[in-house]
C-alpha cells in the first residue's frame, strides 16, 4: 500500500527531516495512525486527523487556504475531497477540487499540490 503522504510533505509540515514512513493502515487498531522515523532508528507516531489540521496550518503559512468536507453521492457513496484557495490572488489555484478516500487524504493530496507548486515556483 502507497502511504497517504509523502515523506517530503510529512517534513514539510513537522518541520524536521523524515527518513521514512509507515504507514500503519493494515493493522485495524492503528488504520489512522502514521509512523515515522526522525532519525535512524527512532520513530514517532501522528494521528491522521491531527497531521490533516497540521498540514491545513501549513498550507496557511504558505500563502494558501484549504477547505474540506464530503458529500454524499448516490451512484458513487460518500466522497471526500478538499479545495485550495490561494491567498495571494492567484486564479489559476482558487477552488481546485482535489478528491480522495478520507478527508484527510484529499487535504494531504492538496498540500502535495500546493508543495509541488512551492517548488516549482
């Protein structure tokens, strides 16, 4: 299974450099918990829903807003998804629909975006 956030984003928003990620979505207790390793051989754990909120702060230092819910739709179920706003008058960024399988998921799919676009200038 693909982690729900890349390594990259994760150090971005904690703020440290992330060795590694696992994830730790197979074991039914932990499904919403991430572990990391912050240095070699020592590893901390978040909380999904906890790393969802630090990433929206994230996105707000950044000069951008994100917004999320989920809606119900009848010939799909329930769909999550997040939208991104960007602060500094940029069109091209406001609203931009991004979907996933969790709130959590569309909001760390959309920090990615915003992060790729920080990159990318």
């Amino acid at each position: 299974m693909d982690n729900i956030i890349s390594k990259e984003l994760l150090s971005a928003v904690l703020n440290e450099n992330i060795l590694s990620i696992k994830e730790m979505s197979d074991d039914k207790f932990y499904k919403n918990i991430v572990m990391f390793e912050c240095r070699e051989n020592v590893f901390d754990t978040i909380n999904i829903y906890e790393l969802a909120l630090k990433c929206k702060e994230w996105a707000i230092k950044n000069g951008f807003e994100i917004m999320s819910s989920s809606m119900l739709n009848f010939d799909e179920g329930m769909q999550y998804f997040a939208q991104t706003r960007d602060r500094h008058g940029n069109d091209s960024l406001n609203l931009l629909t991004i979907y996933g399988d969790s709130e959590p998921e569309s909001i760390f799919k959309a920090c990615q975006g915003i992060l790729e676009r920080i990159k990318n200038g």
